[in-house]
C-alpha cells in the first residue's frame, strides 16, 4: 500500500483488446510524485522514439496525483498526457471535474492506453470491470449530447469524459469535454483519442483511498477550506471567476485583439465578468470538493442560436472575444459553446479562426477558399468556421491543422501574425510590453501557454516602476500610456513561475486556490504528509518541478527535428510591429531583448546557449540515464 | 488606518502608497467596488487585491 495512491496503474491496449493491471510503480512516486510527473516520466520511458501522434503505438495517459480526490479544497483535477498532435513534442493537458477522482476510487492512479480499437468504441470501467464497447451511436455526435446520453444509458453516478466530432476528425486543436463544460482543452489531446477510434470513457468508482492519518486529514482539511474562507479573495474573485480580470487586462494593454493586431479592446465592458453575472449566469458551477466555483454555468440566446452552457472563462472571452471581436458576452458564450460541442480548444480555436478573418481581410484568403465572406466581429462568419473546422470541410481542413501547420501551408507572410509557439497557438494575454509573460509562453515545454508561467503583475509592476504611473488609473476608463516593461531581471521570476504553476498538476489539485485566493504552501505541505505520511517540504516540490521541466525539454529535443533556440521564439508580428494603439501604443520586445532574455534563461537553467540541458544539469536532477543517452548520441553521431 | 473622509478609492491607494493600476479588485465591506467609488463613511474595511492571473 502506497498511502495517498490507489495503488494500480491500468494498461489498455486497444488493438489486442489487452488489459493489465499492474502495482503503481513507486519509483514514479518516489522521484516524479503524480500527475504532470508520472505523464512525463512515462513518456520519455514509454514512447517508442519518434513515433506519430497518430501512430497506434502514441500513449494516451490519464495520471492523478496523490491530492486527488480527497475531500480538500480543489483535489478534482485530471491530468491527461500524450505526444501532442499540436506539436510533435511533449503534451499535457488537464481538467476539472470528478473524473480523475472516481478513477482513483475505481482503484487507479494511472491508466496507459495504446494501440487503436477496431471500430469506434467507448472504454467503461466499473470498478474491477473493463470493456471495451462499441460507440458506433455516439460516434459523430456532439461532446454534450453524448455525455447526456451515457449518463442516461449508464447512470448519474458514472462520469464521462468525450470527444466531440472534432477529435474523431484529428483536429489538431480538439480537446476532452466533461462535466458539462469542463475540458482538458490544449494540445491537440481529444485527437489522439479519436487517433485510437475512442469517443468515450465512462467510469464508475467506490472504492477509497488509502491515507496515513485519516483523522489528521480530517482536521487539516476543515482547517484548510476555513482558512480559505477567510481569504479576501475568497469573496473578491469568486463571483466572477477567471473573468473578472477583463478589464484588468485591458487597462495594461494585454488584451488580445484582432488576431494579436493590438492589446486594448474598445468594448472590453461588454465581455467582462460583470456582463457574465448580468446576463448568462444561473448558477456557480464547482469541480470536486472546490470552495470556489469558478464555473459559471449559464444560458445565452443569439442570432445564431441559444445554449445552456458553462463560462465563458477569461481565456475563451480573450480568444474567441477580443480576438476575434465579438462585442457580446450572450455570442461569446455561444461561441463557447459550439467550441464545447464540437470538441476544439477554445483558445485555439479562437486563435485559429481570428488568423483566417485577418488572412480575409488582407485579401489572402477568399471568399472561393472560404467559401462565403467573413468578417471579425460577426458570430457566424465563426459559427460557420469552426463547424468547417470540425468537419474537416473546406477550408476547415487547412485551419484543422492549427495555425502553425495553415500557415507554412499558404506562405504569402501569414507565418508573420499566426500566433503560436512550438505549433500551440498563443492564449489570453498579449505580450508586446509582458517581456515576462513573453519568455514564459515561447518557452514553455508544451508550446505557448498561460498555464506554465503566469507573470503579467510582475510585468505590469516592472512597467509602473519604469515611469510616471500616477496617471495610470484602471476601473474602466480609458488608460493613459504605459511606460515600456523592464526587460531585466524578468528570467528568475518566470523560472519560479514555471516550476510553481505545474506544480499543482504534479499533486493532482487545482492551483488557482494558492494562485488567486493566497492559500499559503505550508498548508499543501501539512496536507501531504497527513496523506501520504511522508515530508515534503514545498522547496523539494518544486525540484521535482523542475527536473519535470527538463526531462520534457529532453523529449522534446528527442522527439521533434532540428528542436532546439530556434523553436523558442514568438511569431514575428510580437518583435516587429508595434502595438497599434491603447495603453501599449508604440512598444513591443525588440529581437535583440529576446535574444538576451533567452541567453540568460537558457545559462540559469544550466542549457547551452541552443537550449538544451547539459549533462550536468541532467545529472543534478537524477537523471543520469537521459543525460547518458543524450550524449552517448552526441558522441557516436560526432564519431 | 486613520484617513480623512470622504476620500476615493484611487486617493486611498495613492496615499498608501500603491498605484492603482496594481489593485485590480478592490472590495470595500466585502463588496467589489470601482476605483472611483468614494468612501464616506467612518469604519469601513477595504480589501485591495493584487493582479491575479486569468485561469
């Protein structure tokens, strides 16, 4: 018995119908700890060199951490890992909900899936029980309308989690959905699924999970949602959720809008939280045992249809929003809620389609590529995209391939303004005066995303420091002018970011109770020892965290050609075209400050100046069998 | 802390020494108010909340 694990990791293979249960390994608890960990781990050790993602042999990792599903705040995440479509390097993605947590009550901390099944079919575990059954009627259908239907077929008491028609169709930004509007939405995640013809896993569990001191964690745990409770943020973010940063976001000039064009969104007021609680929301709507319900589960009526939906979250207001210039709060949920349907990540999508409205507007795509005329702004020039999208029809199938993949595909300067990094489009927060948030997201292990390096407030702060900021007033007015961002000193600041955010997804919780409402990391160590009855002290956390980081770069360099600096750069529209207007009119991050900014991380994380680790650094982390196999092939290749 | 009322909110933080453009929330008795809301009352308790990220 492992305490704080249930103890089983579970092998699917799809094509021989094979499956295994097997002891959690304990050498992934003892140096990897759970979630964001074992997934990494398994997929260096696991994943035949350069296999496709779409190859049989691809892993499909469902890993939990050793905080999941107890009842503590928050403890409903689901880690997901796999060798992303997005990319071609190393992918995760996570949830909320209560999948994870009857997995570990079904008895499994982890489950590793491979092979393809032969027809279309859903995985349904019960406990011990483990079939494989045909999903020939859910195949095609939407993520909501199946859900409901598996949960009328087996019971409330299973929980789903699905791919839409998008992941069927290997859409490289499709997502997981479950819980009605959660998802496990980047890196192409729900792809590698349909990649294997799964459309479902449905599992039940009731079992428990083994912990050291039950009545510890009992006592810690009511202490924790108290002291939770008691935070300001507890009152002052809740009601609006992630959304209630619009307009802060805004105000410095990190909105996202037209396709990355500028930063400040006229009509940011109208999309904000506040327009959310006014118009769409019914009720909150939490993950498992979570004091504060970010999810604000609604109803949105528009020209192009009504819809019971969840969110929209910061991130989908920024990217299907401000992006692509709806005005509305009620389309944005819409949009939100085709998204879901259909199965794509709503920042890509919203990344996706806002570079197809800019390739229109400039003349490089036309209506006859389109197939009808477009515009920003217009709900169903993107009703009609993102449909195409799913379907692979029309154009739908050049930009089912993300805007990395679209615009090495029709050249003619579009490669300029396709916001990604790595092949993962870019999310909520635009970066030309967020030099921190700028080396965060172009230097990240999954592509460019939020969810590893969150360092807007440093930046803006850096930026205040930088000038006369007395004038500088949010509450939403018009801002005056932001000084430019500090450069210097941003690289220590967004390495701890990077090894605290993904921190979370290594226990297996949520970060946002420590992230926005300040719940103090003593707590998380406290809770770890009542559960597993081991120490761990919140600096050894983040070691693991770290060597995490550098194992993911080691698959990265293994697993996708000539990878290296030069796939750690933003899309030229960040270094070359000034923001336009709003309160970072005229700045942005000049090449040469990247350059330096990229020098100073790379030496400080102990990587050579092309960003790779070297055999030192490798070993300090314990891992003396990767440095051993990345450079015994640099010497027999120099040989 | 003793300040004279009736007073703004952005007035507050200036005198406190923070520049409100880092104060994205600010909750004056539990309630979220805007930077121009204007404090008049003797004992209030006002909570300023730092920049926190979007999800």
């Amino acid at each position: 018995m492992i305490y704080g694990y249930a103890g089983t990791t579970l092998r699917i293979n799809l094509s021989s119908s094979e499956i295994k249960k097997e002891p959690l390994n304990k050498k992934w608890v003892d140096e990897f700890i759970g979630g964001r960990g074992f997934v990494s781990k398994i997929l260096y050790d696991e994943l035949p060199p350069n296999t496709h993602p779409f190859d049989e042999e691809n892993l499909f990792i469902i890993a939990m951490g050793p905080m999941s599903g107890h009842f503590l705040p928050a403890t409903g995440k689901t880690h997901f890992g796999t060798k992303s479509p997005a990319t071609g390097g190393y992918g995760d993605s996570n949830m909320g909900g209560h999948f994870g947590v009857t997995m570990k009550y079904a008895g499994y901390d982890v489950m590793i899936i491979d092979g393809k099944a032969k027809e279309p079919s859903y995985i349904y575990i019960e406990d011990d029980n483990i079939e494989i059954r045909s999903a020939n009627k859910y195949w095609g259908k939407g993520s909501f309308d199946v859900e409901k239907k598996m949960k009328e077929e087996l019971g409330e008491d299973f929980q789903i989690l699905t791919i839409g028609p998008a992941g069927e169709n290997l859409v490289k930004f499709s997502c997981i959905s479950h819980d009605f509007g959660r998802q496990a939405g980047r890196i192409g995640i729900g792809a590698v699924l349909g990649s294997k013809n799964i459309k479902a896993i449905a599992i039940k569990g009731t079992g428990s999970i083994p912990v050291f001191d039950p009545d510890g964690l009992l006592k810690k745990g009511k202490e924790t949602y108290y002291a939770i409770r008691q935070k300001p943020g507890f009152k002052g973010w809740t009601p609006q959720g992630t959304a209630g940063i619009t307009d802060w976001c805004n105000d410095v000039g990190a909105l996202p809008t037209k396709n990355f064009q500028t930063s400040y969104f006229e009509h940011a007021s109208k999309i904000n939280g506040k327009a959310i609680l006014e118009r769409i929301k019914i009720t909150d709507k939490g993950c498992f045992a979570c004091p504060i319900p970010c999810g604000k589960y609604g109803y949105t009526k528009t020209k192009a249809g009504s819809a019971y939906v969840e969110g929209p979250e910061f991130e989908t207001i920024a990217l299907l929003g401000s992006n692509c210039e709806l005005k509305d709060i009620e389309e944005i949920a819409y949009a939100n809620y085709i998204c879901d349907e259909l199965g794509v990540d709503t920042c890509s999508a919203g990344a996706v389609v806002s570079w197809a409205l800019e390739c229109y507007e400039k003349g490089i795509l036309t209506k006859e590529d389109i197939g009808k005329d477009v515009a920003f702004g217009d709900l169903d020039s993107m009703v009609y995209l993102l449909n195409q999208i799913a379907k692979r029809e029309g154009i739908g199938d050049l930009l089912a391939e993300g805007v990395r993949g679209a615009s090495e595909r029709i050249g003619k300067g579009t490669e300029k303004f396709a916001a990604h990094v790595k092949g993962l489009e870019w999310t909520g927060y635009e970066s030309r005066n967020a030099p921190g948030m700028m080396l965060g997201y172009i230097t990240a292990d999954i592509g460019a995303h939020h969810g590893r390096c969150w360092v807007l407030g440093n930046d803006v702060a850096g930026s205040a420091d930088a000038g006369n900021v007395h004038d500088l007033i949010t509450g939403g007015k018009q801002t005056s002018k932001l000084p430019k961002a500090k450069v210097e000193g941003v690289v220590p600041i967004v390495i701890s970011s990077q090894h605290t955010r993904p921190a979370f997804d290594i226990l297996g919780t949520c970060r946002l109770q420590y992230m926005e409402i300040g719940l103090e990391v003593s707590y998380y160590e406290e809770l770890y020892y009542v559960i597993t009855g081991k120490k761990l002290k919140w600096e050894d956390l983040l070691k693991v965290s770290e060597k995490v980081w550098n194992l993911n770069r080691c698959f990265n360099l293994r697993e996708i050609e000539g990878f290296g600096r030069k796939f750690d750069y933003p899309p030229a529209r960040f270094y070359e075209e000034p923001v336009p207007n709003g309160p970072n009119e005229g700045h942005l991050i000049k090449l040469e400050e990247i350059d330096v900014m990229l020098d100073q991380f790379y030496e400080a994380r102990g990587w050579d100046k092309n960003g790779i680790p070297k055999s030192e650094t490798l070993i300090g982390f314990g891992l003396e069998d990767v440095a051993e196999k990345m450079y015994r092939i640099s010497l027999e290749e120099s040989c | 802390m003793n300040i004279d009322y009736p007073i703004s909110i952005k007035n507050l933080l200036y005198k406190v020494g923070i520049t409100p453009i880092l104060a994205p929330m600010v909750l004056v008795d539990g309630e979220g108010r805007d930077k121009d809301f204007i404090i008049d009352k003797e004992e209030v308790e006002v909570t300023v909340i730092g920049p926190l990220a979007g999800g």
